[in-house]
C-alpha cells in the first residue's frame, strides 16, 4: 500500500478500478483545485478546467483515453501535459472517496460521483 490511511483503505485492481470508474465523474481534489473528470464506459475521458480558473494555463476542456494496465488507472490527453500517459495507483478509502498517487509521487484525494 502506498499510503497509510488505516484499516479501511484498498488498493484497488485492475477489475476493482473499472467497476469504480467506468461512466462516473471523477473529482480530484489537488493543489487546492476540484476537477472533475468524467470516465467513459468506451474508453474516453473528459475533463473540464473551465471552472476553476486553469484555462489561462491550459484547454479548459479536453478528452483524452483512459485504460487500466497493471493495476493502475492510465490516462492520456491530445495536448494536456504534453501528451503524456500518467498512470495512477487508487486506494478506495469509503464507497465514493479515493485517495491517488502518481508515477511521479504526486498524490491527491477524489470523490466518485454518478
């Protein structure tokens, strides 16, 4: 486990990641911002920036793809951080929070709507 968070956290697998993700928004909590991303049940991804004053950093909206390999969350987006595929550990804390870790160490919390 890469965080310890107590009994009740799981670290999620391949199949467990689908099921939590797949057709449901996903909003992370990171650097002080709430974004929300939404997880196509096809393999597509959409996050939306626009409302929380990142557009003049980035595209406020994009879509990207988003698959699961080595049970981790993988997504890529056309143009947001230049292209690169990020891949995410998830640990489930309750039935609708999660808390997530990076390749690169950075780490967050998120909250499963829908």
């Amino acid at each position: 486990s890469f965080l310890s968070v107590g009994a009740l956290a799981a670290e999620l697998g391949n199949a467990a990641i689908k099921e939590t993700i797949s057709g449901r928004k996903v909003v992370l909590s990171t650097m002080g911002f709430n974004f929300p991303l939404f997880y196509g049940a096809n393999g597509q991804v959409t996050g939306d920036g626009s409302n929380v004053g990142l557009a003049k950093y980035f595209t406020p909206k994009e879509t990207g793809r988003w698959w699961v390999a080595n049970d981790k969350l993988c997504q890529q987006f056309p143009t947001w951080y230049m292209g690169k595929t990020w891949c995410f550990e998830l640990e489930k804390v309750s039935d609708k929070r999660l808390r997530w870790q990076r390749d690169d160490g950075f780490t967050g919390k998120a909250q499963i709507s829908g």
